[in-house]
C-alpha cells in the first residue's frame, strides 16, 4: 500500500557529502523514459521470457512453420527417399525435424538471424546444429562479403572458415534496410510495445500489493491542530503501516489512527481507468509486429476476422509460410552444394488443414480448365512433370 505523508514544517536537512557529478547525471535523465536495451540477449529476456504475449507469438509462429511437412524435388521428380530428406527427419541425435526447426524459426523470431552449422566428412552433412545468434559474429572481408563466422562461448572462440566449398555455416537472415550482415527481428520492431506492456503488467502487480486501491494520504496536523512529527514518530508510524496495512493479506485491514492523524483516501484518475487499454493497445501492437492475428492470442477488442477460421488461415498464409517457404529454400539450396546436385525442398501446402478449403478451390479451377495441358496443370500446382512409363 502506497502513502503520502504531509507535515507541517520540513525536517532540517542534514548534511551529506555527494558526488560532485551526481546533478549533472541527475538533470540529464531526469524526465526520460527508461527503455530496456535492444541487443539479442536483452530483447529475448524481456520480450521472450518475461513478456506472456511475445512468447505465445513466437511460440505459436515456430511450431507451427516447424510442424509443415517438407517436400524434396529437382526439375525432373519429387523424392520419396533421399539423403537430405533423411537428414531432415532427424537432424542430430538431440533433435527431430520439429524440435530442429522450431529452434531455428525461434532464433530468426528473436534476433533476425538463423544459424546451422553442418558436420561430416563429405557428401550430405551427417548431422545438422542449429548456432546460438547471440554467440554468432560475422567476419567480414575486403570486399565486404563475410569470410567467416566466429562462434563464442565462455571465452572460447571457434571460427568457421567460409572461402572454402561448401560453407560449413548457413546463415539465414530477415531483411534489414541499415545492415548489410544481419538481419531485423519483429522483437526489434515490437520492443516499444514490449516495454509499455511489461510496465503495465508491473503497475498492476504493484496496485494489487497496495490492496488493489490507489494510494493515499495520512495528515498530521497535532492534537491542538498543529504541530510536527518527530524523526521517531514519523519512522514508526511508516514502519507500522508497511507492516500491518501494505499486502494483499491485509487488504481490508482496519486502520488504527492516533490523535492528530487523518486518513485522506485518493481515488483513481481518469488515466488511472484507461491503463488496461494500454496493456491491451501494447499486446495488439506486439501481435502486429510479429504477424498474428490478436483474435488467436485472445486480446480483446480486435474485429479484423469474421471468425476464429480466418484468421487461421490468414496466420497461415501471411505469416507462417512465406517464413517456412524462405527457411526451406535456404536450407534447400546450402545442402545442395553437399549432395552435389541441384535440389528444392519447401513446404507442402496440400498437407496444411488450415488451407485446405483454399486447395482445393485451386485444384478445381486448374482441373477444370480444359486449354491446359496435364503437364501445364502440373506446373501451375507446383507438380514436377510425370515419369514416362
């Protein structure tokens, strides 16, 4: 519980030695707002692990890219069994496809960056490791194009060396209109929003401390009407009311005044009554930075989708796969310079409940133009041509 203690007369101050910067640093930020930093580490802390609605964006985005099925083909068939096809069902022995995938879509969500790192002695890597992007650096060259990656953990770096054929890093990043190295994460781009919905939420565990009332005001005006408190008196009457009257346990508590005090309650402000619309307003933007519709994460007061189906499916189509589609052409096409040969791998979006309804309508209307050859619909429905029998 909050108080604001008012006496007639001010306690002489007593003299202290200060630092002889301490006005200067005073004055410069007094008024400021505080932001929290925006380097990988921090913006994974307080946007990731402390913020309920980033982590559900992130969450929901990366399992879902990491539960598409992939498909393998090259210009002439599609795959059943290959290599690669192989080293996606399991990545590593700590990893299956989704647990590799989603990691990675994780790290592109949080930093902008995607790092894999490929082991084995030749041929198609035997195992594949998705790199930590806070650990990661880029070595850049004389022509600026990078010549290496250093990998940094506790003090020990380990550079991968990129001159040589294939690169043992692939690194996929979003685009960044002021870095030429590294990518822009919607954690960046939703940090402001971030810091107002996390200082909501910690505004309103403040208030429920305080009982879940604003603070007050205890005045002191003497038993003769006027009058001061003694350091004493003033101590133990702040010590008292932090003990038996601050806490949800004591939410409702009587308060006991002696002779001369008066209890002054102070009700909530009209800004005080539209905080929770901030919180919500914050969340929205959050949502909005990562491309997730506010009507799956359960923010109130967004009417953009008739129904809960829409706007599945324009999670689907706007943001989870032109992420996995991008994710799976990069990784296609770095495994490509392993296995020697000319490869694509991508989502499979007839295996995608949530567009299915659009499939079909797709399928319909190139089944149904009869001045399209069957290889021409093939093409259209991104079908590799038949085998002649």
């Amino acid at each position: 519980m909050g108080w604001t203690f008012f006496r007639r007369e001010a306690q002489a101050p007593v003299e202290q030695k200060a630092s002889a910067t301490g006005r200067v640093v005073a004055w410069g930020s007094s008024g400021r707002v505080a932001w929290s930093p925006r380097d990988t580490v921090s913006l994974t802390r307080t946007g990731f692990t402390g913020n309920p609605v980033g982590f559900r964006c992130v969450k929901l985005i990366a399992e879902a890219a990491a539960a598409l099925p992939l498909v393998l083909q090259d210009a002439s068939c599609r795959y059943e069994e290959h290599p690669i096809l192989d080293l996606m069902a399991r990545p590593n022995a700590a990893q299956g496809r989704a647990e590799f995938f989603e990691a990675l879509y994780g790290q592109m969500l949080l930093s902008g960056n995607g790092y894999l790192e490929a082991v084995g002695d030749g041929g198609v890597p035997g195992e594949l490791h998705v790199l930590r992007s806070d650990r990661m650096s880029i070595v850049p060259g004389a022509d600026g194009w990078p010549v290496a990656y250093d990998y940094t953990v506790g003090g020990r770096k380990h550079r991968f060396d990129m001159t040589g054929h294939p690169d043992p890093i692939c690194h996929i990043r979003s685009f960044h209109p002021q870095d030429d190295h590294y990518g822009l994460s919607p954690m960046q781009a939703a940090a402001v929003a971030v810091d107002v919905h996390n200082s909501a939420s910690a505004w309103s565990k403040a208030l429920l401390d305080n009982a879940a009332r604003p603070s007050g005001a205890i005045v002191y005006k003497g038993v003769d009407g006027q009058g001061q408190l003694s350091p004493d008196q003033y101590d133990r009457l702040v010590g008292e009311m932090e003990m038996h009257h601050q806490g949800a346990r004591n939410a409702g508590r009587p308060m006991l005044l002696e002779g001369g005090l008066d209890w002054k309650p102070m009700g909530f402000s009209p800004s005080d009554m539209e905080f929770q619309k901030t919180k919500e307003a914050a969340a929205r933007e959050i949502a909005l930075a990562f491309g997730v519709p506010p009507m799956l994460l359960g923010v109130p007061g967004d009417a953009t989708y008739a129904n809960y189906q829409e706007a599945n499916r324009a999670f689907y189509r706007l943001t989870v796969l032109p992420l996995a589609t991008r994710v799976a052409a990069s990784v296609g096409y770095w495994l490509s310079g392993f296995a020697g040969a000319s490869v694509e791998l991508r989502p499979d979006q007839d295996q995608v409940p949530a567009l299915a309804a659009e499939r079909d309508q797709q399928w319909k209307r190139v089944g149904e133009a009869s001045f399209l050859t069957d290889p021409e619909k093939r093409r259209l429905l991104g079908l590799p041509p038949l085998e002649p029998s």
